[in-house]
C-alpha cells in the first residue's frame, strides 16, 4: 500500500496517471506514459495488452527492474496476446471479464508448464512473486487487459484500493481505445476526457481509516491460545479469552455462535473462511473483517485455527466515498456525451433522468419546469428511476408563501443554488412529501436548478435511499452535470431559435412568391387605361379563363353588360385615391356561359410613380345563394310561431264547437235534419282539427306518444276512412302481408301519414285509377337513395302508397317535401301534406323515398325501423258511461271551455271546482284540500303554468293524479308525465275529456 495509503493519494495518484495518459495524442506513447506512471504504486512490472486492430498499437509495458522489463518484451514477442496458444492468466481473465489475482506465480508455472511451456518459462524468468490481471471492457466488449506484477522479495499483494484504481483506469482506457477505434480523432477526445478529469480530481473526497489487525489462535476446543492486545479495540482484554471460548468469555450470542461454526468448518475442511461482522465497540458499532485461516501440522492436519480480524469500518466507508466519486465521474461523463447528442429537450431530460437512475443508481431522478402562473406550479418533463411512480402525485411549487413552495425543488428555482435534504422523515420543510417519500424508501434528495437564456427555467432532482446521501463532493459533481444541461438547454434553444428564423425566413419568401400563383381568390393587375396586365391562375377556377385569355383585354370586359357602368365609376374613383381600399359587389360572365357573382377589393398602391389598380375578385356565388336561403329560412321560422300561436288559440275555439256540438247531437238525435246539421258542424271541426294538427307537426310542436305499432294493423284500421276519402273513382288495394311489421311511432301520426300520403295520391287522380297500399318488412344488405340521404342496412317496415295518376316531374321532385310548396291549384291544398310525412318519419328515426315517372304515376315508400315486442293496445275511445262521483278541480284561463268541460262533468254525475288560472286552484285547493281527487289543468296559464301548478300540489298530495290539457304540447317536460298524470291534447271531445278522468281515477 506504499503511496496509497488513504483515499485521497488514491485519488491523487490516479489523477496523476490520468494526466500522464493524456499528455500524449497518439495512442502508443500514451498507454506506454501510462505503463511507466503506474510504478512502482500498483506493482513493479506492468504489461498493457490492446486486442488487435489497431493500427500499430500492440501492447505497452513498464517495469522497475530493467531485466524484467526485457522480458516483459521478450513473452509479448514470443506469446502475443492474439496466439492461440495464449493460455495464463491474461487470457482468462479477459474470456471472464473480470479481474483474476495470482498470489504464486510459481505455482501457476506449474499449472502452465504441461500446456504452454513457453510461457511458463518466460514468466518464470521475470522473477515476480505475485500478480493480478485486470480486463479492459467497455460495455460487453474487451479491448486487453492490464498486468500488474510484484517482486518475489517485495512483499507486496494485490489489495483493494489497487484493484478499484486499476479497474477504473481499465474502463477509461478501453473507453478511449473504442473511440480510437471508432474515429480518427480519438486523441482529442481523450484528452477532453481526460481534462475533465483533471478539474474534478480535488473536488473527490472521502475518509477511510484502517485499524491494527487483531490476531487471535484457537485450538479445536475454540480456546484461544494466543490474542493480540489490539483486542482491546473492541472493548475487550488479552486475559480475558486467553484459555477461554468466545461464549465463556461473555460475547454475544449470536456473535459466539457465528465464529464457533467457522472455526469448526475450517477445521473439518481445512479451507480457509472470511466474513464480516457488525457489532457495538467502545468507538462505537464498527465492521470488522474476519479471516479465519487454518494452521496446519507436520502431518498436514489442522493443528489450530488463525483468527486476523481488520477493522474495515473506514475502509468500507471510503469504498463507498469512492464508489460515489466513480459513479459521480460516470454520471457526469455520459452526461456530457448524451448532452452532446440530444437533439431536444426532452431526448436531453429523458436520457439525464435515465442516466441518474441506471448508471447513477439513484431511486428518483425527475426534471420539473417551474410554470408562471397562479400557485407557481413546477411541471414534470421527464423522470426515471424504480420509485418514478412517485411524481405522479406529486404537488409542487416554488411559491415560498405556499407549504409545498418550501421543499427542495421550489427551493432551489427560487435561490439558483443546490438544495440537499439529508434526512426527509426529519426536514420540517419536507412535511408535504414525508408520507409518499417514505412510501417510496427514500432517504434523502437533492435538487441543482436549471437556467437557460441567463434564467431559472426548472430544477433537477434526485432522491436516493440513504439517508445523508449527498456530500460535497457529490453535490459539486452533479452541479457540473446541471451545468451541463443548462448550457446544452441553452444550445439547443439557440439552435432552435436559428433554425425557426431561417425556416421562417423561407416560409416567409415561399409565402410571397406563391402567395399571388396560390390565392384562392383571382388576382389582377389593372393598367391605368383598365387594361389587364396580370392575371393569377385562380382566375381559371372563378371565370374559368386562363391568364393569358384575359392579358391584354379590357377588365369590364369581364363583367356582365349591365354591371360595367357601376365598376367603371368605382375604379375611376380608386385609382383617384391612391392607398384607399374600395369593395363593391358585382357579376361576371363564366367561360361556360354562365353567371358567377363577383366581391371585388381593389386599391391603386400608394407611392408609384405609374398608376395601376391591384384587384382581388372572390367567387361569392354560393355565399349569396346562402344568404338568399338564410333569409327564406328567417321567414319559415316566423311562420312557423305564427302556425304555433294560431294553432293554440284554434284549438280553444274548436274544443269549445266541438265539445259543445257532441252535446247537441245527444239532444237532438231523435231529430234526422237537425242532427245531420250537426253532423256537417262536427265534420268541419274534425276537418280544422285536423289541420291544426297538421301545422302542429310541422312546426314539431304536436303531441307525441310513441307506442309499438302493428303497421299493418293501424292500415286495416284506417280502410274505412281511406275509402270514403277515394270516393268511387278510385280503386283500392290493400297488400297486408308482414305480421311482423312494428314499428315504435305516435299512433295518430302513424295515421296522418298514411291519410296525407293517401289524399295526395288522390289529387293525383282526377279521373279515378288505382291506388296500392302495401306493408311489408325488407332487410337491406346497402346503403339505400331516400330524400333524406342514405337509408342504411338493416331490417325496416315498408309502408308503400303507390298510384297510376299523373306522376311527378323529376326536376321538382327534391321541392314538393318543401313547407307550403304545392302544385295543386289555389284552394285545393295548404302545400303542408308531405311536409309533414317528412317531419313524422324523420323523427320516427325513417326515411321516404319517392319513385315516379312523369305521366306513370307515383310511389312513395316510407321506411320505418322494425322493432320487437308486442304492440301496445290502443287506448279505449270515450265511452258515454264513464260516470263518477269524485271531486275534480278544473282549472283554466279559456272561461268558455272550462264552462264546456264541466258541464260535461257535472252531466257524469261528478263533483267540479272551477279556477281561472293556477294562483286561484291553489286558494281552492287549500279550502278541500282532502276531498280533491283529480285536477285537470291547461298548461299555458297566466301567474302559474299548469306544470308549476302540479308540482305545487304535489308537495302537498304527492298521489294527486293530474290530467294536463294544452294546444302546445311541447310546453310540458317529458319527466312531468308518469303513472298519476297524463296529457289530453286540444281540441277534445267531452267523451274523450271523460274517458281519461276516469283512467286516472281507476289508476288511484
């Protein structure tokens, strides 16, 4: 251990060895410095063996002894590393890739002798008593390998802080011969390398102490016949264990028991044994290391055990000191290499991290960005490390008035100085974390800052296991290495800047060179005499001439006759403004024959000495039919409140005219004329009725009670009607064949259609013919042609009215589902018939198709989708004796027909109390508030609604059963509706008014 006798002239002499190895650019004179600077400190003799190619680079060797180092050259001349018959200890050390000590050379003569005679006899000539082999690997490659030898009558062995400098020195000499062998320029890099070194070599430090060995010898009683006084170390004295065991002398147990087996097993094998012990001394818990030898007899037998115990406390300590420095020197030399690499950000963050974790063997590392914004979060960029789960969560800032402002990272962003927190279960700043940290087994963190444009952009931290983890020279270590990222951070942002301003550089000389060739809207230049000097390419898909069609020519010549005067007087005024922008509208011819609507922007540039008009001409053709079909839609949606509020009042005056003639018919039934008289009123309600209903369901308005439909079914049930509606001219056929025809659609609707479909078919035979009504179910295997779009595969119920009158012009066949578009003359149709089969099957989820031939007739086909299950039964019609006696509170704003319904009530035996709107029921309520066993209310009422009504009754009577009646339908929530309350809709007939009250009633 001469001249290595603690860490730091280790660390010293290997920073000396590394200067020597730099010194010299080419590689030879560089591994032969080295040889020479390695003596006399890791051995006497050394041998360098490079793995060959590599141009002329063989091996470097140095000795003490001048004879040896003759033949050292003589057994690498005759034995070169790369011969087959190479079979001592440098060949296996490197086929094991790791480090092989010979402590008899003569012994491993003889091994060698009967295999390699010429090199046991050249290693026998180099008077060495000892050796050991270190290989050169970088990575899973070998480069050589290093041999350090001693002298016979030295004294001298291979020990572990020789081991440790010579294994680091093989790494970075294999690490600069696979650059050499990787670029000509390898003798610069080494030399950065090596400079590198060079600057950190006084920032490694670490304490390792040896003890005095303690000697001790037992027989195999465990009896100690002799202890060194060095026992004393541990607290105990010679006299105390001379003729005594361990046990007998007061150790502990556990520790008694331990040395008892390996004296024992060294005895029985007669192999020596090692090991090393942790225990309490009077300095302290120390480690000691325990080598029990065996001590043989002239028979060759055990006579006694040798017991050498080395306190390796200090020695372990300084390990781990230099470990750290090693794995420090790795981290921090990677690091270089990947900052020199990374092509952005977050490559460079990702790679850092990693390195930390892999190489560094840190639990954490992670690099956050602190965030400008409210609570001055730090975001996660990039972390790595087993424990790495642990940012998820993680809450942090660098706001010092917020708890989790005060930690590490926030910390260091805030000051731009390191942050170590050596213990984290204790830090009172930690306090946020200490849970989750603990959880994650660390011990003890560090956070560097990262600066980038002279900045604090973010912090690097790192957590590892122990507690204390981070000393100086670590810290001042991993500072160099966020230095690096700073400055790599910088160049990247540099570069990055740079390539952005060229790139928009370009993009900005691309833009304007195509930005005329690539206008979406036609660009000309105009001469002051309104000559076309230039035209842009666009002008092919706006007018479609080409430039060259129109250079040359007249610009107004481009414009419809009647707008030329108009663009004339405008350009006169431009060019008269220099740099003012004028915009009129106008129209040009197409090189098809067409109309195409012109916006034309144009400006004579200010400043030119020769006048001249730049114009840019946009196709607004589509915007303006656009705009022409806003406005049509404007007013339809006008229309369409008007239909509403006409409707809602209609409605009252037809349930009053209504119910009010199917009172009269009961009186006058004996009376044949009179009741035919009412008959023809009650036609021409039904008849309004209708039509409400038809403009209800345009405007989307109506009532809606889906069910499931037998389609078929709801056909046979309308024959009647639809045959009275033909009259005798006309033919009819029903086609009912599918059973399995259901459909889920509101009954009426359901019906609507098919009348509506039904009259059109009619009006469409003025002369009489056939008219087909089929049901039936079709699978489609493809998309379908419908008016609404595509009708897709699947199972749909046909409803299909077919007829053989004058058909349908196809040119206005996308127009006649339009609102109010009719061909039929003045007073014969409201233009509203289809519309409103297209509103009813569009929310039934269906499509209509429409088949025709001018002249042949026509086929409208609805598709409906088929559903499953049983259809639902139709509601019962009113029945006249659907008397009963309960109290019902009616409540209506219509005085005339609250008047006609409670009469109708009132004739079936029940009891009525009548209120105007919803704040008079409630007074009312509150009179017979127990007695009321029905409500029924309109819904549109002024101070309260019929729904608020009804919610307020029901925090009173939450079982009230309430029967709603409206025009407006759609005024009531879907969720108002359930067991207890339905919906009648206007106009009603006092036996349908009755029917439902007593449904509701029977429900109770």
């Amino acid at each position: 251990m001469e001249g290595l006798a603690d860490t730091r002239s280790a660390l010293a002499f290997l920073a000396a060895v590394t200067d020597a190895f730099a010194e010299h650019e080419e590689l030879q004179r560089s591994l032969d410095a080295l040889a020479s600077a390695m003596l006399p400190a890791l051995g006497d003799a050394c041998l360098i063996d490079v793995v060959p190619p590599l141009g002329e680079v063989s091996c470097a060797l140095a000795a003490v002894d001048k004879e040896v180092e003759r033949g050292l050259r003589e057994l690498r001349r005759l034995v070169p590393i790369s011969s087959p018959r190479a079979e001592g200890p440098i060949a296996r050390a490197m086929a094991a890739e790791a480090p092989i000590v010979v402590d008899s050379v003569e012994h491993e003569l003889e091994r060698l002798a009967p295999n390699d005679p010429v090199q046991a006899r050249l290693f026998g000539a180099l008077r060495l008593g000892s050796l050991y082999v270190v290989p050169m690997r970088l990575g899973r490659h070998v480069e050589g390998a290093m041999t350090f030898g001693f002298a016979r009558d030295g004294g001298q062995r291979a020990d572990e802080i020789r081991l440790a400098i010579a294994g680091e020195l093989a790494r970075r000499v294999a690490w600069v011969i696979e650059r050499a062998r990787r670029a000509s320029v390898a003798g610069v890099e080494r030399a950065e390398h090596v400079e590198a070194l060079r600057r950190r070599r006084e920032e490694y430090r670490a304490l390792v102490e040896h003890s005095p060995d303690i000697v001790s010898r037992l027989d195999r009683d465990k009896r100690h016949l002799y202890v060194s006084r060095t026992i004393e170390l541990i607290g105990m004295s010679a006299d105390e264990l001379l003729g005594r065991t361990y046990a007998e002398a007061g150790v502990a147990p556990e520790l008694a028991d331990a040395w008892d087996a390996m004296i024992e097993r060294v005895f029985g094998t007669g192999q020596a044994e090692a090991a090393v012990f942790t225990f309490e001394t009077p300095g302290g818990r120390r480690a000691y290391e325990s080598r029990f030898v065996p001590e043989l007899a002239a028979d060759g037998s055990v006579a006694t055990v040798i017991r050498i115990s080395r306190d390796v406390t200090d020695e372990r300590e300084s390990a781990r000191a230099m470990q750290r420095a090693n794995r420090g020197l790795e981290v921090l030399s990677r690091g270089m290499e990947e900052i020199a690499r990374a092509t952005d950000e977050d490559q460079l963050f990702a790679r850092v991290c990693d390195l930390l974790a892999s190489v560094g063997g840190f639990r954490l590392a992670w690099i956050g960005a602190a965030v400008d914004a409210p609570g001055k979060p730090v975001r996660p960029l990039a972390r790595a490390g087993v424990e790495s789960s642990y940012v998820d969560d993680l809450q942090t800032s660098w706001d010092e008035a917020q708890p989790t402002g005060r930690g590490p990272t926030g910390l260091s962003i805030r000051t731009g100085e390191p942050t170590v927190f050596r213990d984290v279960s204790a830090d009172r700043d930690f306090a946020p974390w200490r849970t989750s940290a603990l959880a994650h087994g660390f011990g003890s963190t560090l956070a560097l800052p990262l600066l980038a444009g002279g900045r604090i952009f973010g912090a690097l931290a790192i957590y590892s296991g122990e507690v204390d983890a981070f000393d100086a020279d670590e810290v001042a270590l991993l500072e160099r290495l966020a230095s690096a990222i700073s400055l790599g951070v910088d160049a990247m942002r540099a570069k990055q800047a740079r390539d952005a301003s060229e790139a928009a550089l370009r993009q900005r000389e691309e833009h304007f060179r195509g930005l005329i060739e690539n206008a979406s809207d036609a660009i000309l230049e105009v001469s002051a005499d309104r000559i076309v000097r230039y035209a842009s390419p666009a002008l092919r898909r706006i007018l479609g001439f080409d430039a060259g069609e129109v250079t040359g020519r007249p610009v107004l010549e481009l414009l419809v006759p009647e707008a030329r005067a108009r663009a004339a007087a405008v350009l006169s005024t431009a060019l008269e403004t220099p740099g003012v922008v004028h915009t009129f509208a106008t129209a040009a011819m197409h090189g098809d024959g067409g109309r195409r609507e012109l916006e034309i922007v144009g400006h004579r540039p200010a400043g030119e000495a020769e006048p001249r008009l730049v114009l840019h001409a946009r196709d607004v053709t589509e915007r303006t039919r656009l705009d022409e079909h806003l406005r049509e839609t404007q007013k339809l949606d006008a229309l369409n409140r008007l239909a509403a509020s006409v409707a809602h009042d209609f409605n009252n005056v037809l349930t009053i005219i209504q119910g009010a003639g199917s009172m009269l018919r009961l009186r006058v039934r004996d009376q044949e004329r009179a009741r035919e008289e009412v008959d023809e009123i009650l036609s021409a309600t039904d008849r309004a009725a209708a039509l409400t209903r038809q403009m209800l369901l345009f405007t989307r308005r109506a009532p809606e009670e889906p069910k499931i439909v037998d389609v078929r079914g709801a056909c046979a049930d309308v024959e009647r009607m639809v045959r009275r509606l033909l009259g005798v001219d006309i033919e009819l056929e029903l086609q009912l064949r599918d059973d399995s025809a259901r459909v889920r659609i509101d009954p009426g609707q359901l019906e609507q259609v098919v009348l509506n479909l039904v009259v059109n078919a009619r009006d469409a035979m003025p002369e009489g013919g056939r008219l087909t009504l089929r049901v039936d179910v079709a699978h489609l295997a493809a998309p379908l042609d419908s008016v609404d779009g595509a009708i897709p595969p699947g199972d749909w119920v046909r409803l299909t009215v077919s007829d053989t009158g004058s058909g349908v012009d196809p040119a206005i066949v996308s127009r006649i589902f339009d609102p109010f578009f009719t061909t039929k003359p003045a007073g014969r149709g409201t233009g509203l018939g289809l519309s409103t089969v297209r509103s009813i099957v569009h929310r039934a989820g269906g499509y209509v198709r429409v088949e025709t031939e001018a002249g042949r007739g026509a086929r409208f086909v609805v598709h409906l989708p088929r559903t499953e299950g049983d259809a639902d039964a139709p509601r019962p019609r009113g029945d006249r004796a659907s008397r009963g006696t309960e109290l019902v509170l009616l409540v209506d704003d219509d005085e005339q027909v609250r008047r006609l319904s409670a009469r109708a009530l009132r004739a079936h035996g029940y009891e009525v109390l009548e209120a105007q709107d919803g704040a008079e029921a409630l007074e009312a309520f509150a009179r017979v508030r127990d007695r009321v066993a029905l409500v029924v209310t309109d819904l549109v009422m002024p101070r309260l609604r019929g729904q608020a009504l009804a919610e307020r009754l029901a925090q009173q009577r939450p079982a009230l059963p309430v029967l709603f009646v409206s025009a407006l339908t759609d005024e009531i929530q879907h969720d108002g509706l359930g067991p207890r309350r339905a919906l009648l809709p206007k106009p009603f007939t006092p036996d349908a008014l009755l029917s439902r009250v007593r449904e509701l009633l029977d429900r109770r």
